[in-house]
C-alpha cells in the first residue's frame, strides 16, 4: 500500500474530543498511513440526538468537501451515528466509513453477539436504527448508556470512565454477549485498557474505521459511483450550503 | 376541533412546488385548517438523494423552529424521503408527518399491498430504507422509477406527468398491488385525477399528511416529549446554523 | 369535506360497552362527522382470545353489510384485535378501519417507540400478531396486560381503570417508550386524562380510527377494489350466515 | 397407538371435495387411524376470500365442537388459509392442524425452498400472511395462481387439473425451489401423481396435516392449554352462534 | 405404511446416550417402524459447541451412507444442533429430519410460543442460530440453559434431570410460553413425565423427528434431489473422508 | 503493526487454486504481512454443496490447528460458504474470518446494494444462508450462477473467467447493484481487471479477509474466549479426528 492519507473527521467542535479521536486513530493506524483529525469550523459541540445530528451532518460534508480537494485516500466519519454517511459517500470519491458500522462489522467477527455501551439513553434509538439498517439486529444482545452526556468524557474528572467500565463489567456478566461496542467516538482512548482488563474484545469504532478504510484503499475500493451513491446531481445550492459544492 | 394551522414544508427551494405542494393541500385540509405552505429561502432547487436531503433538512429544521414560533398546529414535511424528521420532532411541540410515511401508512389501510412510484431511479433507496424504518417492507410490492428528475414534474411540459400515469398503469396490471403511493410531493396534484381513471387508490403523501396531522391535533396528541423526541439539549449552536435555536 | 358519517362498531354484544366507544368517538369526531355507534344484536359479550373473535367477527360483518345499506362513509371496527378487518374490507365499499392498526400508526408518529397496555394476558398474543402483520414489531418496546377481564372496564368499581393506569405509569417509567398504546376498546375513555396526567401522548384506537376514516373519506380514498380486497365472489350462503350480503 | 380418530373438517360446503379431501386423509392415514370427513351443514361452497374464510370459520368450530364431543383424536382444518386455526385450537382439547402450515413444515424437511401453486390470484395474500405467521417466509421461492375457482377442481372437465400441472412443471424450471406446495384443499388428489411425474416432492396439505396429527397423538402432545390456547372463557353466547359453546 | 426402518443416529459417541435416544424413538414409534440406533464409531462423546458439531458431523455422514447401503427408509439426527442436517440430505435418498427442527415444528402446532430448555450455555448460540434458519424466531419465547455439561445426563446422579425439571416449571410460570423444547438428544426419556407434571407439552425431539419420518415415508414423501439437495457431486474425496462416499 | 503472519485456508485440496487464493492474498498484504497459503492434505478437490463442506471443515479445522501451533497471527478461510468457521473460531486464539462475509461487509461500505456471482446454482443456497446469518439480506439485490463447476475456473480455458465477466456486466445493468461480490475463492485473481472494466467495486473475498484481519491483527482484536466462542471443552476425540485437538 502506497502513502494513505485518512481524514478522521469529528462531526461535533470539540476540540478536546477531536484530539481524543485523532490519536486513537493514530496509534492503530498501519506505518504508511497519516491521520488527518479534523472537525467542522462550526456547528453543534457534542451530539446526543438527531437534531444535533443533523446540524452535525453539515460540517461533515464540508469536511468531506475540503478532504476531496486535499485529494484523502479516504475518510472516517467519528460520531457513533455515523452522521451524514450516505451522503457523504455520494459526494466523496474516496472510501467513508463510520464508526459505529465498522465496530458493528468487526464485532461480528469475533464473537457471536455484542453489547453496546452509549452515553445519554436518548441516543439508544439512533444505535437501534442503525443496528437495523446495518442488518446487525440479531447480533446485538443489548444496548446500555451510562446516562452521561457526551462532554463528560472530556471533561477530566473521570466520572464517565468510570461508568463506562462498570458498565462494560456488568456487560460482559449479564448479557451473554462476547464483545463489547463502545457508542461515542471520545470513548476511543478506553477500548484497549478495558479489552486487556476484561479480557473480551471491547471494539473502539474510530481505530475500526481507520483499519476500515485502510482495507479498502488497500483493496483499491472505493465508493461506487454507479448508482444511488453517485456524486450528487449538479444544481446551484444557495445560502449557508452554497460552499459544499 | 378548533382553529388548526397546518405549516407544510417543502424541503427544496422551488416555489413553483412549493405552490404545488400547498394547493394539494388546501384542496383536501377541512374547514378549520389552514395551510401555511413555505419553502426554505436557501439550499437546493430539489431532493435527488442523500447529499440532497441532508442539505435540505436544514431548511426543514429552520422551517419548523419558525413555525413553532409561530404557534403552528403542525407542521408536514412534504418530499418523500421525510428528510429530517426525527429532528424535526425533537424541535417541534406540534406534532411532525412526512409524506412518505403517511402515504404508506395510508396505503396500508386500502389494499393489504401498494406499489410506490418516484422520479429518478437514485431515489429509491431512500425509499426503500423508509419502508424498512417504517416496518412497510411486507407492504410494498413493487417500487417504479419514472427516471426524469423532480423539476420535470414543474416544467410545464407534462411529460413527467404522462411518465408518471404510464407507469402507476403498469404497476396496476404486474405489481399485484391495491394502491398506489405517489414517491414525490411534486406529483401531490395528480393523485385524484388517477384515482378516477385507474380505479383504484393512487395516495399523495401531501393530502395524506395533512390529514394525519388533523387527525393527531383533533385528539390532543403531540410528539413526545418523554424521552428520544424531546427537545434538542441546549448547547451553543454557531455558524450557519446558530439561528436554529 | 361534506358530512360524513362513521359506522363504530363494537364487535361485542355489551351496550355499555358500545356507549363508551361511541362517546369516545363522538368526542374526537369533526363537526360534520355523525357517529353511529353499533353493536352486533348476538354474539359474545366480550372479546379475549381468538374463539371470542371468530365468533364476533360475524357481527362485525353484518354490521358492515348493514352499514354499507345506510351508505355509511367509513366503518370502525372496535376491538384491539381488529376483528374480521380483511373480510369486512372485501365486503365494504367504504373504508374500514380497525382500532388497534389505527392507534399503532399513530403511535408512530409520535415516538419512537410505544408500549402496549391490554386487559388479559390470553389476548397479548392477538396484539403480538397484529404488530407483525402491521410490521410495527420494531416500534413496540413491551406489552402488558393488567390481568383483569375486558368487562371489568364496564362494571362501574374503576379496579380495572386504577391498574391501567398504575400499568401505565409504570411502562412509561421502565420501557423506554415515548406512548402508549391503550390495548382495549374498552379503555377509550382513559386516553385524554392519561394522557394529561403522565404527560405523553396515550392513544386510544377509537378516536385514532374516527380520524383514520374522516381521514380517508377526506382524501376520496376507499378501499381498493382491484385485487384482493375486492368484493366476495358471489356465492349462495347457506344458515345463519346466509343474511351477510 | 392405540387406535386414532381424526376429524377432517372441509371448511366449505361442497359434498364433492369433502369426499375428494377424504379419500386423500383415508389413502395415507396409518392402519390404526379412522378418517372422519365432515363439512359444516351450512356456511360457503367454497373458500376464496378473507370473507369466505370469516363464514367458513363458523363451521370449523361447530364441527370442531361436534367432534370434541364424538372424542376424536385430533381435527385437521382442509382449507388452505388455516380459517379458524387458532379458535380452533382453543376450543379443541385434542390436536388441532391445518392443511397449510402442515403442508409448509413439510416441505421445509425436503427442500430447501418451495414453490406454492394455488387456485385463484385473490388468495395468493392469504397464503403470504400465513407463511409469514407461520415463519417460513424465506422458505418460499414463489407463489403461484391458476386464476381458476376452486370449485373448477371439481367440474369433472380437469382444466384446473391440467392448469395445476402446467404451473407445477413451469416452477419446478424456474423458481429454484425443490419442492411445490399445493395450495387447495381440492388438488389433494393431485399430489401423488404429480410427485411421480416431475420426479419432485409435490406435497398435499390434507395428507401432510393426517400424519402431523397422527404424529402428536402418537407421542401424546396435545394444544397446550397453558395460556393463551386455553378453552375460550365461559360466555353467555346468543344468537346463531349460541350452539358453538 | 410398509414396513419402516428409522436410522436414527447419535451423533456423538456416547454409547449410553445412544440407548437413551434408541428407547425413546422405540417408546413412540408406530406398530410398523423399526429404529435403528446407532452412534458413529469414532468421534465425540458430546457435542457442546461448533468444533464438537463438525467433528460429529462426518460421523453423522458415515452413519447416512450407511444406512443408505442398508437401505432404511429415513435418518433422524438425533443432536439438538441437527448438525450436518443439509449435507445429509444431500447425502441420502431418504427423509432425513433433525431432533431440533422437528420438535421446534411440533412445538409450533400445540402452542403460539414455546421456550427452549437445554445444557450449557455455551449451545444456547446454536439454538438461536436454528430459530432463524428454520423461521421459529418468533415462536421462542426464551432459551435457557441449566449450565450442565450433556453427559451429565447420563451420570446416573440424577442432578442435571433436576435442574431441567426445575427449569421447565421456571419456564412454564414466568416465559408466557405454552409449551417447552428440551434441547438436548440426552433428554428424550424426560419429556413424557414431564409433560404429565406440568400439564403442557414438553417436547421431545427424538420422538418428534422419529413421528416427522414416518410421516414423510407415509406420504411417499423424500428428500428433493432436484436442485441444492442433489446428491453430492462425484469427486474423488481422499483421506479419511474417503469412505463417505 | 508488528510482523503479522495470515494464514490463508484454501478448504480443498486443489494445489492450483490454492495458489491462485494465495497469490490474490499476497497481492493485498500489507508490507508487515506475510500470507502462509494452505490447503489440507485430504478431502474434497473442490466445494459444491454442503456435503463438500462438511468434508472439508475437517480440513479447515486440521489447518487452524497447525496454525495454531505454528503462531500465526490471523487465519482466513477461503471459500465462499466459509466453512467451519464458528468450529475454527472456537479453535484458534488468532482472528478467524471468512471470504463470504467478509466481501460481504466490505461491499455494504461501498455501496447501498450489492450482488454475488457464483459457480453452480446448487452453491446459491450457501450464499442465502450466509447472508441470512450475517444480516446481509437487504443489502444483496441479486445472486447469479454462471452454472459451471469451481474447477472450471482452473482448468486454463477461461471459459469460466468468460461467463464471470459476462455475469457481472448483466447484474451491473440490471440489478441496480453498486458493487459486485465474487462468490468463490477461485475467481479472487479476476476482481482487480473488473473493478477496473466495469467501473464499480467488483469484491473478493480473499483479499478483504486479508485485509479484516489485518485490521484486527492492528487493533489487538481477536475472537473472543468469553462465552460461545471459548476453546472446544476438552475431550477424547477418536478416529480420524482425534489429531484435530
């Protein structure tokens, strides 16, 4: 594989939670590949809903924009409800993976079913439809959310480590499950010390969606172009959304 | 039920749909409705997929936050891939409807299976995911691409329209369908005409909605604010999309 | 919409019963919407389990025949298990509506997901069935019954409407559901106060109906009449059915 | 086993095909079981509908009371919607077994998907909701109409014999399936036949549901009465269903 | 019915459990059938996961070809995980029926849901994965596991037989269910008493599989060898495989 | 990324396959990687039918266990039904990953629908259980078979390479697929030149397993030991399996 550069791009403008995201993916991230982690200029700071997902979306696609130009091998999408995804695959002509699809594909290929630990219990719903649109309903034995919001795990007290951790323990007891997903793109930088404690794979999707797109672009994949994933019809956009062309 | 004020959204920034759209549905809204049909003032001229929607559900967003100052009754969402609605429910205190949900609720109350009928064939993965979302998947028959763009429906020409009768023809005599479900608010005007002809159900997601909507208002019935569908959490929005607040 | 009149038929033989539906109906129904509210003259005196519906169901469908004589607009089928819905579809020309289908859509779209409240546990299999054939499997969270007989609803000491409500409240609490669907004909009259005291929208089918038909008959929309729900082939009846069409 | 009496209820009318549908349970019933074929005194001549199925259910469960009277061993229901399989069940406190699910289940066990052929296009939805009910939906390559009556399997000319063979030689070439589900009570005659000429098991639902009840009698299963099978609750039932009980 | 002779085969190599199966295929065979148990000679004396299920399988397979030679009239895999199922078929000309297919057929024409009782939780996967494969999800209440290896039921202690009664009646008071699988070849000898004690039916699926081949020999019914059924294409196979064909 | 060791299983004994698989791996591989192709000493030269695969899982596992052994840091197995792998996943300690699903997980990243050409129509079954089991159905549009035997593709004629090609082209027109699967190891040498002609993602299995476990190799991923996937309980195996453990 020749020189891979990834566009890690953080849906939300936190700044603190971007550097979470980057340097997960940076430490997973193969020799020849160099991370771009970036986040909109503008928009919402953490997303806990589908308003803020859709707020989030546009800073998404003008990242993409901006990662086409600077001609990316490809780019992750580091918001657990993959925000925008399919949209952002009609507009980009590299590969765009989201984390919470590629935690869900590598988790069904190391155990039979899987747990997902999220933050707020409002944004179960998004894990549910994506679970269903991915096809991976009967691989998910349960979700949880530890009832704290996304910021929390920034915010450098611990707390929302902590719950993370009892409640992946709890997981593991209950659930029947023999992995765990972990629901929020800042809790990237727990997946390997909880994997080696609790001794089960607990899968970060930002280091899954960086291996992800590193397979594709080492397999010479990339979006298809043919199709309802084309670039999108050319017609003048106005206002805010004028620069996403 | 006392005076009700249906606003209807049509996502893009065509006016001459917009009036379309808003003629649909004066013609079917009872006495006390009435309908306040609006467009965004920016975004795109139409909605040909996902880079498309997620553009448009912005106006949608600013469209609903301006009707709920309003004090609207409700609000429709009038382009057939329901962009933006859960969104729109978090932000709304009136109830929310799409197009696309109410025509195949609809639908499914007249012919045990319907056939749907859209513009370009890109769209119909929309669709299709809609119908899995909605749970209409055993429902739907077949699903028809007329392949002209949405604003062939508003050039003035007619051969979208004729494209559009030939095709639910078809769909009549080989799908094994009751019904028929018009796959974009532009087609909101041929709906009765069809019925007539072919005899059975031809189903306009506009009328369809704004029904839907009188009937949730004239039972007291709202979107939840209990859980998923409560309103957005207060964070600081900003750039193009700090006024959405 | 011109005046409208609504057949509500209660699929049991019980005229406290028929009242309760038929208030609860009037109370929602539009201004030019007459109620007629009907119950079968023999039959069973309520409805739990599936012998109970196979009995009533022939009610039903005289009543339906009876009720396309008086050239009703739209027929109500009264029972949270939707009782003969297809057949009376075949036999009507108007539409016909069943209260549990009715009440489940409109659960839709206002959360997420819903709960389901019923009366014995014998009848949670026909609310199970139903959400399948519906295709809202995925939007239901949980069922429960609160293990007392429809007819205690009627029997004036209120036990019966103290453990709806106690259920509710509890659902609300534990199942993470944005509604409440009221699993009983029965229960119509609880909707509004539930729905105000809990503080999410609680549905009860009959009134959803009522809206469901002026919905229909508001838009032209009638049963399809092309394929399988078309009307009986015309056969010699024989016995006590012999007076159904 | 001791020895086994098992009721065979045509559901319709037509003297001829409960003979036709006798004869077929008498050919494959094992020595020590008696074939009992009855068909209701009253009701429909033959089952095309939902409408048909409603009144043709009647007479189900009067037999089936009739024949839980005479101790019978178990009841096969020969019509192939199952009509009034579940009521049936309650009522009954031996085996209770209808021609379709029999038919299906079978054919899971020799094929890895089957064809259904069956009489008139009216009824193919009646058979869709049954396979999926009964779970064998990605069982079913194709479903199939003759588009004649029922009652042309008893005319005596054998167009609707010849057409059943056509469509069985033609799904046989192109479904893919490994085996054909005949979808009438009426076409029991037809399987043997046909299982020898196109060298594939074409299976009958009427033989099928004889052994399935042979077979539960012989390991002394019977309808669980746990639950919501149970006998239906002690109602005062009037009017022509008032023998029922 | 000719005579009949049922092969039916253990698929592990416990000779004491092969003894438990034989006499409960014996209890309930029909005055015509003759079983012949058998176990391969080499293998697994228990199967409590996927590797233990591929070993088994070529046993499986030996016994198939074997009793092909001998010419029986069908096979019946008598492990819960109905390993090798499809390959056997392949393999055969006979019927060939699995104990968890045929029970888990059964179970659905005495009850609307059935729960599973089997050994270790570690086989609970394999359940969940034959529910989805035969189309049974729905009609499964729950699964349990009484966390004891399958050769505990043949220690002569008599403790894993306690646990599965301790966990039937469980099943029976808290799952909704009408009737319960026992999930392991090993518990054939317990169905009968328990089903007396508990007054439901607890299912065997020896006994079933043994009924679901003598019903398929009855109706001249076999294994389609048109189509994925065919047998095995004529290759030279080496090795130890090398006498499977 | 340490030294990464990939042992990639050809389950048949085919030398000339072997190679083709092993040199598609390597063509892939990343610089750290080194492909160890294999294929066992015995069983079956190629894989038609689930007999062929139950013959060959003994081979895959005898492979994962050498492998094993030997300290290999990931295994692939590579035939499109991936045989054995939940048995090899409870075997090895490495990561264990299958072409089918993995082209199958690949292709839903790169576009909304995909399809699979295969060899023999009786090997289409495999491919619909597969993506039953791994929630792939509504991403797959549509299964072709070019009829022709697996070998085909070695024998130098080309014939097969032919009809792949021809294949693909048809399902790229008519399907409204975006990507293509390749449906057996053999034809992992033909996806490159096709993805390039055709001008959409044309997937082989081979090269994206090589790519997943490299990616779970890079995330310290591998099968979880918790729960169902834990190492075969330990017993005598005897005969031709006792090496296996």
């Amino acid at each position: 594989m020749s020189r891979c550069v990834i566009q890690v791009i953080n849906p939300n403008t936190s700044l603190a939670m971007t550097e979470t995201i980057g340097e997960a993916a940076r430490r997973v991230a193969s020799a020849g590949t160099e991370i771009l982690a970036v986040c909109p200029s503008q928009g919402v700071p953490s997303i806990e809903g589908h308003f803020d997902e859709a707020v989030a979306t546009l800073g998404v696609l003008e990242q993409v924009r901006l990662g086409r130009e600077q001609g990316v091998s490809g780019h992750v999408i580091a918001c657990f409800g993959d925000p925008g995804l399919l949209a952002a695959r009609e507009l980009a002509s590299a590969p765009v993976v989201g984390i919470a699809e590629a935690a869900m594909h590598l988790a069904t290929l190391v155990a039979t079913r899987f747990s997902i630990v999220t933050t707020l219990p409002r944004t179960l719903i998004i894990a549910r439809h994506l679970l269903q649109r991915y096809g991976f309903e009967h691989h998910c034995a349960a979700l949880h959310a530890i009832d704290l919001p996304v910021l929390a795990l920034e915010d450098g007290q611990g707390l929302a480590q902590h719950k993370v951790r009892e409640m992946c323990i709890q997981a593991k007891r209950l659930d029947g499950s023999g992995a765990i997903v972990l629901g929020c793109g800042g809790m990237a930088d727990l997946a390997q010390a909880l994997t080696q404690e609790l001794g089960i794979p607990v899968i970060d999707g930002v280091g899954a969606a960086v291996k992800m797109v590193e397979s594709l672009v080492g397999l010479g994949l990339s979006t298809s172009k043919h199709g309802d994933l084309d670039y999108p019809l050319d017609k003048p956009l106005t206002g805010a959304c004028a620069p996403l062309r």
